[in-house]
C-alpha cells in the first residue's frame, strides 16, 4: 500500500490482526521492510511494516528530510490507519526513528524495542579527527574530497546526502531521559556499527530498560541468530505487565 506524506510516496504493508497494540516495525539505513518482516509470523499481534524513503518501494527523491521527518511521518501513518496503540521495533537507523517516536508521543505507544540502534554520539578514535582535519583543508583549498565519507554516504543520490548529514549529526543522548514505556534493548556482542557500549548507554539512560547481548552475532543479530531474537521480542511483547 502507499501514503502520501508531504507529496512522498511511502509503501507499508499493515497486517490486521484485530488486536489492541500494532507491531510497528522500523528497519535500518540502506535496508526495507523486508529485513524484519520473518517477525509477523512468529508473533499474535497485528503489524505494520514501513520503507523508509528512498529505500525499498519508497520515493527516492525525498530531499532535506531530519530524523524528526522520519518520526513524524511514522505517527502520521499510524494516525492514517487509525493506529492507537504501538509497540516500536527498531533497528538501527530505525531505531533513532523509535526514540523520538516514544518521546514525543507517550500515549501511542506501549513498548519500546532497541535492536543494534543508533542515534548516541559515538566515541571517537584519533584517526577519526585527523581525518576530519584533513577533509576541512582539502574543502577550504578547493580539493577533491570524494574519498572521505561512510560506504553508506558515498552509496546515496546526491538529493539524499544532505538528509543523510541531518541524521548522522542529530545525536539522541539527551532525549533518552524522555522515554518513559518498557523497553527493550538487543544488540549483538560483536556489534562493529553500533558497539557494545552504546548498549550500556542506552540502558544507563533509559529508566524502565532491559539489556540483552546476543552472543555470537553482529549489527543484524536478528538474522545471526532468529530463534534467540523472536524468543527474546516475544517474551518482552506478549509479556504482562510484572
């Protein structure tokens, strides 16, 4: 199915159980619903799968887009099916998505679900600066800088660099006090993209949190491991209150 939001096209498949919450389920940068979709044949609840544009079925010509364009498309979807209650599933770059989503919109959603998710500030090695010293005299003495940039910013249109720049620059460490529901937090032990100790960060911050370390499994520990990830995300959903 596609909604229009601010003349994008977004694609969404919404699998209608009849149940109260709605399995929200945000995948990472550079992937599409598909990555997560395995889940909504494990769990009872009803689910709504999203591609984040440009990616999967989504308009590729989005431009100028922040984090909270994402966040705020997320609810309006939700609003658009007449969506009441969420629980957020998030990986990585969706789970930035998440965060915002729980904070600004406390009565939708019911739990929160962290996998591998960006959006803290990370630690920076000192190879990182001199690069980054390196980067700004080559731009101010009008040199080739192609070379410096992510695999992922290097792989995007030039129409999406810019929003790529808005979200890896908007760091969401202050906002983690505002999240208030259940959440749980997955990351992979061997996590190279969003390491270990943005985990601990994570639940540090979040108050009402759970951290679960999956051992023998990287940045998609969901695909490492399926069994121990469905096991983990039904016990914490389809669990009551303790």
């Amino acid at each position: 199915m596609i909604y229009v939001y601010k003349n994008s096209k977004i694609f969404y498949r919404y699998i209608d159980r009849n149940t109260e919450v709605v399995n929200v389920y945000l995948h990472g940068w550079g992937a599409d619903y598909k990555s997560l979709f395995f889940c909504q044949s494990e769990l009872k609840s009803s689910s709504l799968f999203i591609d984040f544009p440009p990616f999967g079925k989504s308009d590729k010509g989005i431009c100028g887009w922040t984090i909270f364009s994402y966040a705020t498309m997320v609810v309006s979807l939700c609003e658009h099916l007449n969506i009441r209650k969420i629980n957020l599933i998030g990986h990585s770059f969706g789970g930035r998505v998440a965060i915002l989503v729980s904070v600004f919109c406390k009565t939708r959603v019911n739990k929160l679900v962290l996998v591998d998710s960006a959006g803290l500030k990370p630690k920076r090695k000192l190879s990182y600066h001199l690069k980054r010293v390196s980067y700004e005299l080559r731009k101010k003495l009008k040199m080739n800088v192609e070379k410096f940039g992510s695999s992922d910013y290097k792989a995007l249109p030039p129409n999406m660099k810019r929003t790529f720049i808005n979200i890896v620059k908007t760091h969401l460490d202050d906002y983690l006090e505002g999240v208030e529901v259940r959440t749980l937090i997955i990351f992979g032990e061997n996590d190279k993209e969003t390491p270990v100790y943005m985990a601990k960060r994570f639940k540090k911050k979040i108050k009402n949190s759970k951290l679960f370390i999956m051992e023998n499994a990287g940045h998609f520990c969901f695909l490492d491991n399926k069994y121990i990830f469905i096991k983990t995300l039904k016990n914490f959903l389809e669990k009551e209150e303790e």
